[in-house]
C-alpha cells in the first residue's frame, strides 16, 4: 500500500462502489413498477459492505442480490413499493454524497500537506 | 455498476410508458372509428411489459462491461389486440349498419383508459425524477475532480 491509498480511501471507494450498485437495483425496480410478475430486488447493504471491507469478496465478484421479502403483492405478480424505492433513492443518494464528500476532504488534506511542504 | 448504465435502465421505462400512453390514447381517439384497414370496428389494443437487460452496446453497458448482469430495463413484449365482440348499436341510417340495421362500434371505456393513461404519467414522471437523482449523483463524483 503507497502512502496515497490509506485504508480509508481504500473503504470509501468501497462504500461509493455499493452504493452506485444500490442505485441500479433501485432504478430496475423503479423502471418495473407497472411490470406483471416482477419482484423487487435489493442487497443486505451493511452485510456486503462489511464483506467488502474484510475483502472477501474478489473485486470481479457482484453484490448477492436478494428478493425483498414482506412486500404487498399486487395482483400481477408484481411486488415493487413506489414508497420503498423512492425512499432508499433518496438515502443512497445522500449516503453517495456524503461518501463523496469525505474522499473529497481526504484528497484536500493529502494536497494539503503536499502544498505545506513547499 | 456504473451511474451512466442506471440512466439507461430509466430510458428504457421511459421509452416504455410514452408507448403505454400512446396506445391508450389512440384507443380513446378511435373510441366510435367503425372502419379501420383490416375492416370492421378498430379493436382496443393493450400493452404487456416486460422486464429485460439493458441492450449490449448501449453507452452505458459498454463503460460498466459485464458488470450489469442485475440492470432491468424494462419494455413493451407486445401489443395485444382485445378480442372482446364489438358493441352493436340500432342506427340503419349509418354508411356501415348491416342488414339487420346495427352498427358494430369498438367496446371502449373511456374511464379505464384515463386511468391507464394517468398510471402511464406517473410512471414517467417517477422515471424522470429517478433519472434526476442519478444525474445529480454523477455530477456530485465529478467534483471529486475540482
């Protein structure tokens, strides 16, 4: 490990990393709302990320993807809560931000202490 | 796995409901057509949607590679044509009565057209706002840039 990529770069990049796959789930889900028969899918988000973080997972391999059980079904067959969604939307896009947010400081503090050494 | 496949998965509904919409309105405007080319009364047409991968060699899927396997778009499989007998109605002064004098017009209920056609509005606007937030994301980790 170079004195560049610290383990918390390391884990933000991670987190970013699920959070974008998150959001492709919940835009399937989204984009299959009036679809009869289609289930709506998600991720156990703190388990993957703490298998991401552990690294157990190889880099080529996908988040487990999981049915979401519990859900009103209608009666097509399709289960997907225009409320659920829009609300884990909303969080991951602000978990997103924030992760953003954080790598951003961290790069600003390493540029930093490359500028005060001048 | 990467935001630019994600607009594509919204597309891909997009594309879809404008579809729904336009064939609920083409039934609500051929509501009493009693000629169409294959002859008789129009028939009232459905759309089946169904849940697909988004198409290789999109922008999208080629940035993300393989990576997409779990992206659903979504599009029409099919639009159906309603097989329900069309409604007889006594005018023997109209062009297309038949001997007995009835006129065979399409079985089309305006109600629950508007409410497929509303259900197809809000599903776009959702998509819309959805392809809003994966916007605002992408623009958010460009300034991990500045």
């Amino acid at each position: 490990m170079s004195w560049m990529t610290t383990p918390l770069l390391a884990s933000l990049e991670k987190y970013l990393d699920l959070n974008t796959f998150r959001v492709t789930l919940i835009t399937s889900n989204l984009a299959n709302i009036d679809t009869p028969g289609y289930r709506t899918r998600d991720l156990d988000f703190e388990r993957e990320l703490r298998r991401a973080e552990a690294n157990m997972v190889p880099e080529s391999l996908l988040p487990a993807v999981r049915e979401v059980p519990g859900l009103l079904e209608r009666p097509d067959g399709n289960n997907v809560s225009l409320e659920r969604e829009t609300m884990l939307l909303a969080q991951t896009q602000l978990q997103f931000n924030a992760g953003v947010e954080l790598l951003r400081s961290k790069l600003r503090g390493l540029l930093n202490a490359i500028n005060e050494g001048r | 796995m990467n935001l630019f496949g994600v607009l594509e998965i919204s597309n891909s509904a997009l594309v879809a409901q404008r579809q729904r919409a336009e064939v609920v309105t083409s039934n609500l405007a051929n509501a009493e057509t009693t000629r169409t080319l294959a002859g008789g009364p129009y028939r009232r047409q459905h759309v089946i949607f169904g849940a697909r991968r988004v198409p290789a060699g999109s922008f999208g899927s080629i940035l993300g590679a393989t990576r997409d396997l779990h992206a659903q778009g979504v599009q029409v499989e099919r639009v159906v044509t309603d097989t329900t007998p069309p409604l007889r109605r006594f005018d023997p002064g109209h062009p297309d009565a038949d001997a007995e004098g009835y006129v065979s017009y399409p079985v089309i209920n305006p109600i629950e057209e508007m409410v497929n056609l509303m259900g197809a509005s809000r599903a776009y606007q959702l998509n819309v706002s959805a392809v809003r937030a994966t916007k605002s994301m992408i623009l958010q980790s460009l300034e991990i840039l500045r």
